[in-house]
C-alpha cells in the first residue's frame, strides 16, 4: 500500500510555512509566520477556519487534526480511534454552512467529516471509505451550497465526490489528465511521473473546481456538474517553471495561486 512521502523537517516546515501564505493570501494583506511547537504532528494538510479565526493542520504520523492560533497556541481537535494509529490526515476543508470539518485520510484512503460545533475533540457525523482503499488523496474542495466534497487522488489521475451523507463516486476521470504526447515526450520526467495523480483543488463558486497536478504543473478546470475538465495552464517543465505543485486557492481579487512550484496569478473567468 503506497504511503505518503517522507519529507525532512526542513522541507516539512517550508511545505507549512507556503500553505499558510496559500491560505494566508485569501484571507489578509499582511503576511506574517506563525511559530508553533508540536512533538509528533508532522503538518501534513492545512486549511483555515474563518469563524474560529484558527488554522487547523493534519498529521502525516497519526489520524489526528489540531488547530493553530495566531499566537501559534496549538490545541487537539480530532483524534480518531477508528482508523489505524499510523493513518495520515492529508488533506483538510471546512464546510462553513454546515460547521463541519472534511478531512481526508491516507492508509486506508478515508474521507470523514465531524462537527465543529461540538466539544471538542469534535463529534463525528460520518466516515465513508474512498472507492480505492490504497490511494494517498492529494486534496480536498467543499461545495458551500450542496455541501458535496471533492475529493482528488494523488496516486491516480481521478477525483471523487462524497455527498452529505458520506456516498463517495468516482466523479472525474477525464482522459485530459493524461499528460499531451509530443516527439520527445520520453524524455520528460513529467512523462515517467503523471501517473502520480492530482493534488489540490478548490471549489469556485462560478460552477467549476480547479485542481492541481503536481507532476507536470499543470491546472485544470473541472466542471462541478459532469467532472469534464481541461488544462487552463501548462506551467510544466517545457514552460521552465517548477512542478511538483501541491495546493490551490483563489484569493479574493480573483487571482488563483498555486502552492509547491511558482506561483501564478490570473483572474478566473466562466
């Protein structure tokens, strides 16, 4: 069974430190990093809790979720004895609405959802197992209006959509994730590695996601309805810019920013 990667500590503090300033772009002008201390998290998955006014971060090491003060005070809020001690919570969304937390878990691949309106460490409402039980999920979207999540795999190029009672179907399968085939294409890395799948992704409230294919760079538009998607960017290896992107969010200009490789901004447009 495929298990995330093992990253250092450096590079587990800089995948933090440009996930708070993915996060940290939509919801303020002045960026500034949060210094925290946790024995054992291992920050895995990131999202921000505008109600609360926390963030809440994953661990790669244990099926548990903390939340992050501004003071960088840390405090447990999910530890979920259902799941397997050494399972990982990759990818984290609030469902505002509904006052939920999505997360999405690795070994097994696990989606669940508990209620941050309750004490902590928070109710669960419900945990549905993924289609593929070995799959490491790349990122997790929320539609704020029908409550769906999306759900996307990062070792198959697949998205997946649970709805509010926690049934999970295959939604997106476009053969456009496959990367283009052009003369030389063997010799790409990106070639050898897009089977790696996709990685973050979020909800635009226009009807469509974008998500985020950290093999070749590359961003696509996935229509919210049909799954139906389509590159909107080639910043892959043949554009000269950094792949192995890992996170996606649209900040409140419009601009869209990706987090793992360079970062783009344009307005998104219907």
């Amino acid at each position: 069974m495929p298990s995330p990667p093992s990253l250092s500590s450096t590079k587990r503090l800089l995948h933090f430190f440009l996930l708070v300033l993915l996060v940290g772009s939509a919801v303020a002008r002045n960026r500034h990093v949060i210094t925290f201390g946790s024995p054992g998290l291992a920050p895995a998955g990131l999202a921000w809790d505008g109600t609360a006014q926390h963030f809440l971060v994953g661990s790669r090491l244990r099926p548990a979720v903390s939340s992050v003060s501004d003071a960088g005070v840390v405090e447990a809020l999910v530890s979920d004895s259902l799941l397997p001690p050494d399972s990982s919570a990759l990818a984290l969304a609030v469902d505002n609405p509904r006052r939920r937390l999505l997360v999405a878990f690795a070994r097994p691949a696990t989606l669940a959802a508990y209620d941050l309106r309750s004490p902590r460490p928070h109710r669960r409402i419900f945990i549905s197992s993924l289609p593929d039980p070995a799959a490491v999920p790349g990122g997790i979207a929320v539609d704020s209006t029908t409550g769906d999540a999306f759900v996307t795999s990062g070792t198959r190029n697949l998205m997946w959509k649970v709805d509010l009672d926690g049934n999970p179907i295959v939604f997106s399968k476009s053969p456009n994730y496959s990367p283009p085939e052009s003369a030389g294409d063997e010799d790409r890395p990106e070639a050898a590695t897009a089977a790696g799948g996709l990685g973050g992704v979020v909800h635009v409230s226009l009807g469509f996601l974008l998500a985020v294919q950290g093999s070749t760079g590359r961003v696509f538009k996935v229509d919210a309805e049909r799954g139906a998607a389509r590159a909107v960017t080639d910043v892959g290896v043949k554009k000269g810019l950094a792949t192995e992107a890992e996170g996606v969010a649209i900040r409140s200009d419009g601009g869209g920013v990706v987090a793992g490789g360079r970062a783009f901004n344009k307005r998104w447009n219907n």
